[in-house]
C-alpha cells in the first residue's frame, strides 16, 4: 500500500512519525474549528481533543465543514461532525470528544502538543492562553469578523500564535482589560455574528501552517511568536505591523511563578509531555519545567 503521505515528504522523513505523536486540542467546532479538523486530519495528525458545547443549527451550514442537513434535524453535537470527518480521512485517528464547555474538562489539554483556539468572546480567548500557558503549550488563536463600514461591509480576521516565553495577547495588544470590560458590559446582548466559509479557511490555512512550522523540523526559519491579519476586501494577509514594533519585547504578563507553569504536574504523572520542536531550544526550554 502507497502510504498516504509520500506527497508531503518534503516536510523531511521524520515529520510523519512527529505529525503522528503530535496530540491536538481544537476549542471551538465551528467554522474555523471544523475547517482545523479536517486539515490535520489530512496532514497526517492522529490524536485529537475535540471540546464544544453546542450542536449543529440550520444557521452553522454556511460555514460548518462537514455539516450536513441531517445534522440539523438530529441536533447533531459539533464534536460528533468533526470526529466523523477526521475518522472519515483517517480511521486510526484517536479522538476525546468533549461536548461541555472547555473550562470543565481544561484538565485534557495539559498533554497536548498545542492547543488551538476557535471561540467567539475575547474573554475565552484570554482564559485559553492562561491555561496554555500554566501547561507551558503553544496557542493558536483565530478568528473572523465582519464589520460595516456606512453602506458597506468590511472583512478582517487574524492568526495569533502565542508561545511559552513569548509575547502574549496583551503584548500584542489584541486582548486589553478595556475590551474585556467592554465585552462583559454587553454580555448576552451581541446577536448573531455575520459568518462566511472562505475566511476561515483562509485563517485555518494559515494556523496549520504555523504548526507545522512548530512541530516538523521542514523550515529553516520556524517562529514562536506570529500575528497575521486577514483583510477580506482586499483579500491579503500580512504580519501585524505591532508585532514588528514589539518582537524585540519581553512578556512581563507570563514570568512569575503565580501565573506559568502547572504546580501538579508532578502529582498527575511520572512521564512527560512529549516535547516541544527541538529546533525551537527557547520553547524546549519551557517544557522541561515540567520536570522540576
């Protein structure tokens, strides 16, 4: 049997045992979350953690990959969709299907290899990077939005990937205390988001892109630290000019004791995590941590 893979073999032979042992949490199911599922799933991922509350809506068919009407009659779970078509690309795939709120089961990230972030609020945004930064992970963080402009529409979307050691949400200025603020004022009142299928394609796209920079030795020149915008009008996507400003900075939101690092790792297990990329020493460095 041709191995499946032999078409990627330019990411370096290793890459496919390292795609392989690579365990994967995707927070959010929906239009970017699904679109994840699936692009892992072909590159050759196997060990997922799927975690989202809610099923499939009439409403979720524009953008939900995998979503069928047959979902929607059946109140089908997101999770249930996206396991379907990861075990629908890989049959050996081995998948934790949460269907409750990420908060309640934030003890299955601690070994994953990284933890991307598809949810709807600023607020569960800040809270993901807290956790993946007290288990010393990686976070991807994307989403879109579409904002009107008087008569017309305005598209934009990002790719934050947010390290151990590295500039964080704040640094970057994409979470703030005033827009949390703002955010919990007007709690329950938002409505409904306008949401289309090609930008989160797009910014799927581009969060697997950099984890595969993370975690197959393919690149010369992998990152840590990455802020892409996405302006859907134009349709182009560039590094936000405030990571140029800030990338010789240092996070001071992450260095204390009290706020990195999992102080009952040692009581959970004696094995460790698998380890970050060994071609990002900084990162590696986070890990070992663990091991204190």
């Amino acid at each position: 049997m041709k191995n499946r893979l032999a078409r990627q073999s330019f990411l370096k032979p290793e890459s496919d045992a390292l795609l392989g042992a690579a365990k994967v949490a995707l927070v959010g199911l929906g239009g970017g979350g699904s679109h994840i599922a699936q692009l892992l799933a072909h590159v050759g991922v196997r060990n997922f953690v799927l975690i989202d509350p809610d099923v499939v809506e009439d409403t979720n068919l524009n953008r939900l990959v995998g979503a069928t009407a047959a979902d929607v009659a059946r109140a089908t779970r997101k999770t249930d969709v996206a396991e379907r078509l990861i075990k629908g690309i890989n049959p050996k795939a081995r998948v934790i299907n949460v269907s409750e709120r990420w908060q309640e089961r934030a003890e299955l990230l601690r070994d994953c290899t990284a933890i991307f972030g598809c949810v709807d609020t600023f607020a569960d945004r800040a809270q993901l990077e807290v956790a993946a930064r007290r288990y010393l992970i990686p976070y991807l963080d994307l989403g879109m939005d579409v904002h009107r402009l008087g008569d017309d529409y305005c598209i934009a979307g990002q790719v934050i990937l947010s390290s151990p050691g590295e500039l964080c949400l704040r640094c970057l200025g994409f979470i703030t205390d005033e827009l949390l603020a703002r955010e919990a004022a007007r709690y329950g009142a938002a409505g409904g988001r306008p949401q289309v299928v090609w930008p989160n394609g797009l910014l799927a796209s581009a969060a697997v892109g950099l984890f595969i920079q993370l975690v197959t030795p393919w690149s010369r020149n992998p990152v840590a630290t990455a802020y892409l915008e996405y302006d859907g009008n134009s349709h182009t996507v560039k590094e936000c000019s405030r990571l140029t400003i800030m990338r010789e900075r240092v996070c001071h939101h992450f260095d204390s004791l009290d706020n990195v690092g999992d102080p009952f790792w040692r009581s959970r297990s004696k094995t460790p995590p698998k380890p970050a990329p060994s071609h990002l020493r900084r990162l590696l460095s986070y890990f070992h941590v663990r091991l204190l």
